[in-house]
C-alpha cells in the first residue's frame, strides 16, 4: 500500500513510499528502504500527512519561541 511517512517531516519533509503491515503489530509497517514506523509516523492518506505535519511544525514553532523568551531574559552579572 502506499503511505506517508512523518516521522521527519521537519528535516527530510514527508516521504512517499509502498510499505507492508506488520504481521506482528496493526499498527507497524514495514517500508523495505525506510525500515519500520509506528502509529502516527505514517499515514494512509497526503492529506493526514500534511495534518500531522503542520501540527508537527506549530509544536516546534512553540517551543523555539519558549526559548527566546527565556535567553531574551537571561542577565548575566
């Protein structure tokens, strides 16, 4: 099946592959050249994978913000 994988999205963006469900776990699978990935790693649909990667990225937003408030502030005496 095809599937979109988000794992990396903010560094290599999101990758188009076929991948195989695992045998072991529903929701594992196994991409051959990309190895295995989990849950809200992959999607079934670009439309889920862009979602997750938008998401992805307003969290980093957030938290790089959170950062330069706190060196903005920072004094040293």
């Amino acid at each position: 099946m095809k599937v979109w994988i988000t794992k990396y999205a903010l560094t290599q963006g999101i990758i188009e592959t076929e991948a195989e469900r695992s045998k072991n776990h529903e929701d594992m699978i196994d991409t051959g050249k990309f190895g295995y990935y989990h849950g809200s790693d992959w999607h079934k649909t670009k439309q889920e994978a862009i979602k997750k990667a938008e998401e992805m990225k307003e969290k980093k937003i957030l938290s790089l913000e959170k950062q330069l408030t706190k060196l903005r502030i920072l004094k040293f005496e």
